[in-house]
C-alpha cells in the first residue's frame, strides 16, 4: 500500500507537477491552501508527510505547519519557497519542519531522496498492519513501491502469519535471509529463536554434524558432551537454511525425514528428540532443474516448496533504487559514518544505471563507500566508485592531435574536437544517444542539435 503524502502550494502548475512526479510511489493529496490542508490532514491520518510553499495567500506555510501539528505532533513536513532567509528557516525549524527546500524545484531526483528520508525518519504513531512492518525490517531491502517489491511484501504479510514452509529464490545479494528474517518477525513464532545455516560454509560430514547435532564420541574431534544441532536449537522458533541447493543427497534424505516425523536424531544417537520448528529455505539455483539432473531430491523439492518467493535481481527492480540510496544515506550518516544528507541526480542516475550484480547487497555497500569517503554534505558523481560506470559512461578518447611536419603539435579547431568527443562518446555507447549525452554532461536535445548541424544520424 502507498504512503501518501500531501502536497500544498497555491500555484495549480507547480501542485500538479509535484504530484504527477510522486505519483508511482505515492498517494498524493494536494491542497491549494492551509484551510483545504488542514481539512485533508483531518480526514486522513495516514498522511506520512506535508509538502508545503511558504507564501501563500490566507495563512502561510509556517503558520499552516504549526496548526497540522497541532492535530497531527509528529507529522513530518518539509516547506518550499523562493525567499529563503534564514529567520524564515529558523522559526520553521522551531515548528518541526523536516527540511527546507528552495524554489522552484528543478533537481526533482533530489527532493525525492529528502522526501524518502523524511518520511523514512519520522516515528511511527500507531501500531502498523503487518504488511506496513514487513516493508520497513531490515536494512531497506523493502524500501520502494515497485510492483516486483509490492507483491514480495504481500506474499510475506500473507504468509508469515501461518507455519507453511517457504522456499526464497533470487540472485546473491537480493535479500533472502531479510526476507527469512521478516518471515519470522511477523510469524507467531517472533519470540522464539531464529537460527541461520548457511549450508554452503560447511563440508557434507561437518554440516550434518551442525544440523543435527551429535553425541559424546560419535566421531574423531567430537565434543566430550555432544553438541546440540541448529534443528534442535530453532525449536520453538525458525530455522533459516540458506543455499540449500548445496546439500549433498544423504543430508537431503536425514532432513526430508526429520520434516516428516519432527524429530532429530543425534549424530550417535540411539534415541530420537521431538522438534518443533518453522522452516524457511534460500538457493540463488534452479532446484527443479537439479530435480531433474537427479542432484536435489524430488519429495524434498515439493516438501520445501509449499510457498516460493521470489526476490528480484535489483536491476529488474530500479524505480527502488532512489529511496534506497536516500535511507541508506541516512542510516550511515546517523551512525557517524559521514556528513553526506543528500545526492545530486547525475550521481543517482549513475546508480540507477548500474546492473547491480550484486544487488541491493552491493548497492549499501556502494553507497557507505561513497557516504565515508564524501567530505560534502551532498554525494556528487565524484563520488561514485569508478566500477559503477558502465562502458557508455567512460570518457570519450579524443583523437590524437596532428602534428606539423616539423614534429610541433598543431592545434585542433574547437569544433573539431567538440565533434570528435561526441562521435567519440556515441561509439562508446553503442549508438545510445541517451547515454552518450550523460557520459558527455550535456541534454539529449543539444546532442541531438548538435548532430543535426553535422547531418549526422
């Protein structure tokens, strides 16, 4: 479900065009002054944020800031206007405004990050359904209204409440084990342990002996008094197996029998011991394809698919791209990690044209990179790593300036370099004129003037 934000601004234009902006990941409400504001913040208390102009006829925006709190205290808000000072600033900062932005709004990119963080940083003020807390746990891999991300969200919301297996799919990176862990957090079983093996860590012998368990001197090495296994361990709560395509035949067979009969017989054990646990399995393979190279056991194939989800590659998913910078922005800058509030839009679109193939993983990775290292309180495209750039983004090569007969460099006319860096750019790009144009720093229309001239296609 979309958080929805109000947008309030005398001027009709610039109210459309704020809303038409947020529309994709928002329920926008517009006003045209403070007296409709406060009606629609009446009417509606899931409203996550106000947007509002300072200058308005009737009363203003600090004015229209102070009455919304009074019905709504803790109700976010940031405040636009083409007359910043910094009284004005100030008194709007005593009355809880979030931030201050400046009129007009021509870095749209920008302000959405600021909006994300806003709301991102506002406390909640009710208990939230479960599919409310299912997009906000764990390190923002559910931050984003894009429809692959809505419908992870509602298999989870609708899933969590029950005790049915679940098998989670997706690419490294993609948030497997968040999903397992939120899964968990929003299940019946929230208060018991919840215990992650990775499977591909350990050896066939070695990750039996971690899963089930093992008796005093069952095997060389062991300890004097046994070891509990993880199935044990998660009884009463989760158990997380990730990469579970790794298993080898004889774990798969020990495992499809302990989900059978909810027992866990010991390594060296004689006996057998009653569990009772939830089962949530992650594999970055195709398993019904290793079904089928007779590698992964069909019956438990069809024992840990009772539910799949499935966690999309970030690159299929890019519209998330945006807020998830913004709140991992945020996050590290609270934890003292850097100054970095905000992020251009050449940057961030950097970023969104990056193939991620290490997914949101990498992206957090990327982002407290560029949040340590930044010495601004905005990350510019200075600031991203030279691997996010793809071959379109590199820098055009000029060609090599001619030289006289006697050996002295000859100077290139400009418009001859500034058509070599172009053609130059487009080649590196693969003919893309899109991308050509963000590698070179100029507009689409002004390459596409600029060709023109040249009768170039």
């Amino acid at each position: 479900m979309k958080r929805k934000i109000l947008i309030v601004d005398d001027e009709k234009p610039l109210r459309d065009a704020l809303a038409r902006w947020f529309k994709p990941s928002y329920e926008c409400l517009t006003a045209p002054d403070a007296a409709e504001a406060l009606k629609l913040i009446r009417e509606n208390e899931d409203i996550a944020l106000m947007i509002s102009d300072v200058r308005m006829p009737g009363e203003d925006g600090v004015t229209l800031l102070r009455k919304a709190r009074e019905i709504r205290p803790s109700l976010p808000a940031i405040l636009l206007t083409a007359y910043g000072t910094v009284e004005l600033a100030v008194q709007a900062m005593k009355e809880g405004a979030r931030d201050f932005f400046q009129k007009p709004v021509t870095d749209l990119k920008a302000f959405e990050i600021r909006v994300s963080q806003a709301i991102g940083e506002a406390a909640p003020e009710k208990e939230k359904s479960i599919g409310e807390e299912a997009k906000e746990k764990n390190d923002g891999i559910f931050t984003g209204d894009s429809p692959l991300m809505n419908e992870v969200r509602r298999l989870i919301s609708k899933v969590a409440p029950t005790d049915a297996t679940v098998l989670i799919e997706g690419p490294s990176g993609s948030g497997k084990e968040l999903a397992a862990r939120a899964i968990h957090k929003l299940s019946k079983r929230a208060n018991g342990p919840f215990v992650a093996v990775e499977c591909s860590a350990f050896s066939s012998d070695l990750l039996k002996s971690e899963l089930f368990g093992y008796e005093p001197g069952s095997f060389t090495g062991a300890l004097k008094e046994g070891k509990k296994g993880c199935i044990e361990n998660a009884s009463g709560g989760t158990l997380f197996l990730d990469e579970i395509g790794e298993i080898d035949l004889p774990t798969q067979i020990a495992l499809l029998r302990t989900l059978e009969t909810k027992c866990v017989r010991p390594l060296g054990a004689s006996f057998e011991k009653s569990v009772d646990f939830r089962l949530v399995a992650a594999t970055n393979r195709n398993l019904l394809s290793m079904v089928s190279e007779g590698k992964f056991r069909e019956d438990l194939f069809y024992r840990l698919n009772v539910i799949d989800i499935r966690m999309p590659a970030l690159k299929n998913h890019t519209s998330d791209i945006a807020p998830l910078v913004g709140k991992f922005i945020a996050e590290f800058s609270a934890e003292g990690k850097g100054i970095a509030k905000n992020i251009t839009s050449d940057a961030l679109e950097a970023l969104e044209k990056y193939e991620w193939p290490g997914n949101v993983r990498q992206l957090r990775n990327i982002v407290e990179k560029m949040v340590v290292l930044s010495s601004s309180e905005t990350l510019t495209i200075d600031d991203v790593p030279q691997e996010i750039f793809s071959p379109a983004f590199s820098a055009p090569k000029i060609p090599p300036t001619p030289q006289k007969e006697d050996g002295v460099d000859a100077p290139l006319p400009l418009a001859d370099i500034e058509k070599a860096q172009i053609l130059a750019a487009l080649k590196n790009a693969g003919n893309n004129k899109t991308a050509a144009a963000a590698a070179l720093g100029i507009s689409r229309r002004t390459l596409h003037r600029k060709l023109k001239e040249w009768a170039v296609e």
